[in-house]
C-alpha cells in the first residue's frame, strides 16, 4: 500500500499505535518492569525490564508514549529525561552481566530539552548510552516502532541490527523542525517530509536500516495481532543467529556497521 512520507509521518505519530508496553504484553512473555535510574529518580517515558521470548530471558526497553493527555502527560509524550536514558543504561548493563541479549523499542520525536535535563546531562546521558552500547557483549537489536527522532533516539539505536516498522519514520529531526531551518517555514513539512528519506523503506534502500517489519499485506492493514506474531517470530529468528557469533565478532560487526556511516 503506497503512501508518501507527510502520510508516514502522520500514521507514525498515530495516537492508536502499538506502544512499547503493547509490544512487551504481545510478543514477549513474562514482562517485569524495572524502575529507576539509581542516581536521580524514576522516568516513566522509558520503559523496561526482562521478559521471556522462547522461554529464554531477554532485557527489553521502550520510549513510551501515551493514547490521551493524561497518558502523554504522566509518559511526557515520549521525550525522556536524561534518568530515563540512565535507567535503560542500567538495564543493559545488567543483561550485559547476565548474558541476557537486548531488544529496544524506539517511539521519540527527541529528548526532553527542558531546563532540568540539561542541568542533569542529557547530552552525557545519550553520550554515554552510545558509548557503552558500542562494546556491550551481547546481542543487541533495535526497532523503530513510531518516531525515530534525533539523538533522543539514537540513544537506543546503536544496535548489532536496527528495524523498522512499515510506517515509522527515522531522522535527525522533525520535518516541522527542517522546513523552519531549510526554509524558514515550518508550514512546509510535508515538503520537507518528501525531501528528507526518513522513512522505513527509503532507509532501507539507504543501507541505514536492516529489516521492514509489514504492517500492510497488498490493500490489507495487518491486524495488531498478525503483526505481532511476525514480529515475534523476526526478532526470535536474528537473536538466535546474533547469539551463534563470539563476542569479538558480535562486537567487531557492530562497529563496521557503524563506521560504515
């Protein structure tokens, strides 16, 4: 089903989207939320924990969005504060000590810039993620489930693999954001959308993005369920190859995909 990328951007800031507790409830099992960064506080627009996928244990973090503002407002409409990145740091840590591979799930238009994350290091904060998930030992796989924007997802995207989902978008920032700077004009984003190769297939023709996971088949939008069920099976099957690798290699492949760029 074609669509062009203003039609993209909308469906990936779709309110009804699957979110990355949607996600954690329907493809893994067993999902136990961790909280807390353990140097500042809890931020509730990271989520994550351990769950079970083939009944093996696997660490999953998610950016989080709210359906409605009561929702958005707890989950800060998905723009996590420097504790948040730390607290998914911690995590990663922890499944590097365990053996336990990662799976990110990414749904952000960008980091909290607000006063108080500044002053608390968000710039370190993203910094130090992708610094430390450069060398983690175990598998790690990355998959845009809406928004992609900037460092804010970048964050958790240093991944051995990075995805997409069929209607999500990738991209150093907002079309809204690259029309005012381009053009001094915010209300050409939709221009700028079709300008900017952000989303999943224009990625992938790109070499950015390894895998489009479907939401369509022909004219029919997949249920949330048949999504799922792709999905699990998808991330079941390259955990499973990434895990048959040693760690050099694991680690050495990540970093020629990366320097690639």
């Amino acid at each position: 089903m074609h669509k062009t990328a203003d039609e993209i951007v909308e469906l990936a800031r779709h309110k009804d989207r699957l979110t990355a507790l949607d996600y954690f409830e329907s493809v893994f099992t067993d999902f136990e939320e961790f909280h807390g960064d353990r140097l500042f506080g809890e931020d509730e627009a990271v989520v994550g924990g351990i769950a079970c996928l083939d009944d093996k244990p696997v660490t999953v973090i998610g950016i989080q969005k709210g359906r409605n503002l009561p929702e958005n407002l707890k989950r800060n409409f998905g723009a996590p504060h420097p504790e948040g990145y730390r607290k998914a740091l911690r995590l990663m840590k922890q499944a590097e000590k365990f053996g336990r591979p990662i799976v990110t799930l990414i749904n952000t238009a960008g980091a909290f810039c607000g006063i108080g994350a500044e002053e608390r290091g968000e710039g370190e904060a993203i910094a130090r993620n992708l610094f430390e998930m450069s060398d983690l030992r175990v598998p790690i796989l990355a998959i845009i489930i809406g928004e992609g924007g900037s460092g804010g997802a970048l964050a958790l995207a240093l991944g051995d693999e990075v995805w997409m989902m069929e209607y999500s978008i990738y991209a150093i920032l907002s079309p809204e954001g690259f029309a005012s700077i381009l053009w001094k004009d915010g209300s050409r984003a939709k221009e700028a959308a079709g300008l900017m190769k952000i989303t999943a297939h224009e990625l992938q023709a790109l070499g950015v993005v390894e895998s489009v996971i479907p939401e369509t088949q022909g004219e029919t939008v997949l249920s949330k369920e048949a999504i799922a069920a792709d999905l699990r099976q998808m991330i079941s099957n390259k955990l499973t190859a990434l895990s048959a690798l040693t760690t050099d290699e694991l680690i050495q492949k990540r970093y020629q995909r990366f320097r690639k760029f």
